[in-house]
C-alpha cells in the first residue's frame, strides 16, 4: 500500500537514515525530482541548487546537512569547483569538520573518478542512480558503519534489449516503486526538458565552438 511504499528504506547495515538532510547539487529540475523522491523514500530530507554558487550560499545559511550529492557538470560554478573551494573554507575554519560530497555524474569513466576524488569528492555514483545503490552509499557515509561497501559504486551494467522506446524498469529501479503517479510525473518533466536542451543544440551548433557544444551534449545526456 501506499504507507508501506513511502515508509523510510532500511540500510545494509540495519540504521535507518531517516532524519539526514542533505544539500543536493543538480541543475536539471527532472533530475532534482528523482532524486527528491529518492531521498523521501530513504526518510531523508533536502535542499536542491542549481549551482556551487548558490550552493556555497545554503551552506553559508541556517540549514545544516549531513553531505552533499554533487552533480559535475553545471552553470556558473560546477561541482569541482564547487568541492575545491569547499574544501578551502573548511581547511580555513580549522576545525577539523568536513562534509562527505558524493559525486553524481553520467560520466563513468576512471579519469572521471580521479578527477572528483582530486578535487575533494569522497565518494562517485554514476547515473542513473538507483534507489538501492543510493542507500548503499549514503548508508556508509551516514550509517553507523563505514566499511559497508567498497569505496566506489558503479553501474550494475545491466542493458535494456527490448524495442519499447521507455524502459519502465529503470524508473521503478530509480523510485524503488511502481506508482503510475510519479511514473507520470517524471517523464512529463522529462519529456520537456529534453524537447528543450534538443532545440538548444540545434539552435546553437553551427555557431558555437566545440567545448560548448560538448558541454550542451553532456546537459541532455545527463
């Protein structure tokens, strides 16, 4: 029912996390969505930003969160840069405190962990980002143990061979729930969002140069 559905996910390590909050880092609003549900699935509760930059401004603010999931790549402040200058404010404070960021990218590749863990990530998830690989991993930064899995979380690798154009599966994997509702809701958001970041590269591709090109690509890829 629909109690049993929404109540909070128990971890690997028998903890509930219900209660963390957490600061997500994620510019695209279909993005944001999944990843809110998530988390109300989990009992966990958060702030979105579209930025670092308006992200550095919530941690500079009331709130006070557990971690941080970081998407990469964003406007006027991506999650790197985001992560370093983090890193720089809590070495300043010398209080010994730091925040456990979790990378979340579509990039899967090794230098594309090396690259979060230079700047300062602890830890990377590659998306899609499941409900239960998401437990997994925040239930060892925010669990009451920390050897609950290996370092990294990667895709499981599995493939969708069917011909249908939407693999329902991903979503009840990534919602942890069939609920026709946020079904529906979600490839609404999706459906625009992808009309959009579509008209913007064609808009834009005979005009603009290839790193800027990649960077739209790698948005709708996302």
């Amino acid at each position: 029912d629909q109690r049993r559905r929404d109540a909070p996910a128990r971890t690997s390590d028998g903890s509930l996390l219900a209660g963390k909050h957490l600061l997500v880092l994620e510019d695209r609003l279909v993005n944001q969505t999944v990843v809110q549900r998530q988390l109300k699935k989990l009992g966990i509760t958060c702030t979105a930003a579209g930025n670092g930059v308006v992200g550095l401004g919530k941690l500079e603010g009331n709130e006070r969160f557990d971690a941080i999931l970081c998407d990469c790549s964003m406007p006027e402040m991506n999650g790197y840069e985001f992560t370093r200058t983090l890193r720089q404010r809590e070495h300043d404070r010398g209080d010994g405190a730091r925040l456990p960021v979790i990378a979340m990218t579509a990039n899967a590749f090794r230098e594309d962990m090396d690259k979060c863990f230079e700047a300062g990530m602890d830890d990377f998830i590659s998306k899609p980002v499941t409900l239960d690989r998401l437990a997994t991993v925040l239930s060892k930064w925010l669990g009451r143990k920390s050897d609950v899995v290996d370092h990294l979380s990667l895709p499981d690798g599995r493939e969708n061979g069917g011909e249908e154009a939407i693999d329902l599966t991903v979503l009840r994997d990534l919602l942890g729930a069939d609920d026709r509702g946020t079904t529906i809701e979600i490839l609404t958001e999706f459906a625009a969002a992808a009309r959009e970041s579509w008209n913007e590269i064609e808009a834009n591709a005979a005009g603009i140069d290839g790193a800027s090109l990649s960077n739209l690509a790698h948005g709708a890829k996302g």
